[in-house]
C-alpha cells in the first residue's frame, strides 16, 4: 500500500492520530520537500516518529517513483507531504501511476493553506481561481497569473496567490558540467509578488482592475507559532511590507463583506480602512 500522509502545515504536533499510527507501521518513509517547507526539520520529525526518514526532492521523486511504486507492491510505503497531500497537483502523479500499475493507495489528508487562509479574515467561498505567482527572470516574465486575479476581481472573488519556493535549484554554470551544483533556496516574499502583480496589470492595461490602492493581505507561517497577517494596499505592500521569514502567502481581495471588512481591521495597517474597503468595493461594482 501507497500512503500520502499530509502532515499539516507546522510542526508534529499537526500530525494526525491516523497519519501517526500509519507512519510507524511503514517499511519506508519519503518526506516530500519540494513544495513546502515546515517549522520544524527532517531531524525532529525522525525523533518523534522513532523512524528513519527519506528526503524526497524533486529530483529523487521524479527518477526513483518507479522503484518507490513497485516497493508498494509488497510492504506498506508513507509518502510526507507538508499541508494536504493533494494541495499541490505534482502529487496527482505519483497516484495515477500506482493506479495504472493497481497498486493500492490511500489519502490521509490534513490542514493546508488552502482553507488555513480563512484566518486571514477573508470568507472561504468568496475565493475564486488559486494562482502560483513564479519569479521572474532577464528573459521570462509570465503574467498568466495576473489575467487570472483580473478575471477573478471581475466576478467579485477574492485571489489566493501561492508564492514561489526554490529548494534546490540547480546553478546554470553547472549544467554542463558533471557534477551539479545548487544555489541557496529562495522563498518568494509578499512584497515580490505584489510588485510583480502591479507590474503586470500595467503591461496588460488592466489598471482599472488591479492597481496601487487594490486591498490585498499578506500571510506569513499560517500555523506556526509566529504567524502574522497584514492588510494594506498592493503598492503599500509592494514598498513597505516585511513579513519576515518564509513561508508567505498573498490575497488580492475581491468584493469585500462587511464582516469580512471587520475582521480585515485587526491586522490593517491604514487608520482609514473603513473608506479604503468602500473605495476598493466600488472599483468593482462599476
């Protein structure tokens, strides 16, 4: 058996009673590690667990899936996802194939920060289409993203934009050589994003829809013990806004309830929020 086991989005004490009692009758466990991090290490977890545990980075994933499958054909196998095992599509794969090859499988799913962002203040069936925002470079600048905040924003829908995360990417001067060598990891920071998303309505003249006085709320280790939220405009977040360490996430409001507004004030940095809301609601209404 193939278990996905989602570990929740902080540390161990996020770990399922199910997920637990999996986990410890497992012959081998992956702990995937490219698309998420958690506040604690691979070390920590192994001491709690009381079990060795397999870093699984893209690369190991992707050329060693056929050995880990075929494993699961013969003993119980559990692989660790940070948040919810089918948060992240890359996961859809692995599963697809022990289907074409029947091996069985089971989803033991957590908390993610796909309904974890309703702390931010933001109502969970208010949000329309999830965009991954990617960094840029000299030579690629997609903003695919930004036409679908536009066309969320249109029908009034909040934006739950997932930032980039660079765990091991590998440095261009290496590829021709033999051995591979991997720059620092890089964690896409709100104010990134948001820079990146104002420079990207301007390219695609859609300033009427997303522009410097567009709420957004930044959101930083949601689950950790330090989580932070920070509501503000797109350009305030973009030049003023420092969240600290990763992990980040970014929201770009849409129409805006009056709760919504209440709540969206505990962590607003404008004294004037309340017009701010009404101008950012009527923006939409036109």
């Amino acid at each position: 058996m193939l278990y996905f086991i989602g570990l929740g989005l902080a540390d161990v004490d996020d770990i399922t009673v199910k997920g637990l009692r999996i986990i410890k009758n497992c012959k081998e466990v992956y702990l995937e590690t490219y698309t998420t991090i958690l506040q604690v290490d691979q070390k920590t977890l192994e001491e709690y667990l009381g079990i060795s545990i397999i870093a699984a980075d893209r690369e190991l994933v992707e050329l060693s899936a056929d050995k880990i499958l075929a494993n699961a054909r013969d003993y119980d196998i559990a692989f660790l996802v940070g948040g919810d095992p089918l948060s992240a599509t890359t996961h859809t794969d692995l599963i697809l194939r022990a289907v074409e090859l029947n091996i069985p499988y089971k989803v033991i799913h957590n908390a993610s920060i796909m309904n974890a962002i309703g702390s931010s203040g933001l109502q969970l069936y208010h949000f329309g289409e999830t965009v991954s925002i990617v960094f840029w470079t000299d030579t690629w600048r997609p903003t695919s993203f930004c036409e679908k905040i536009v066309a969320n924003r249109r029908r009034g829908l909040h934006t739950l934009c997932l930032l980039d995360i660079k765990i091991k990417e590998q440095d261009e001067t290496s590829y021709m050589k033999k051995t591979k060598t991997y720059l620092p990891p890089r964690f896409m920071t709100t104010s990134q994003a948001a820079s990146q998303i104002l420079e990207s309505a301007k390219e695609l003249q859609v300033e009427d829809i997303i522009n410097d006085k567009t709420l957004c709320v930044g959101a930083a280790r949601i689950g950790w013990s330090d989580e932070k939220f920070i509501t503000t405009t797109l350009r305030r977040m973009a030049d003023e806004v420092d969240l600290g360490r990763p992990l980040h996430s970014l929201v770009i409001a849409g129409q805006l309830h009056p709760l919504e507004i209440d709540y969206l004030k505990i962590h607003a940095i404008e004294s004037s929020f309340d017009q701010l809301a009404l101008e950012h609601n009527q923006s939409l209404s036109h």
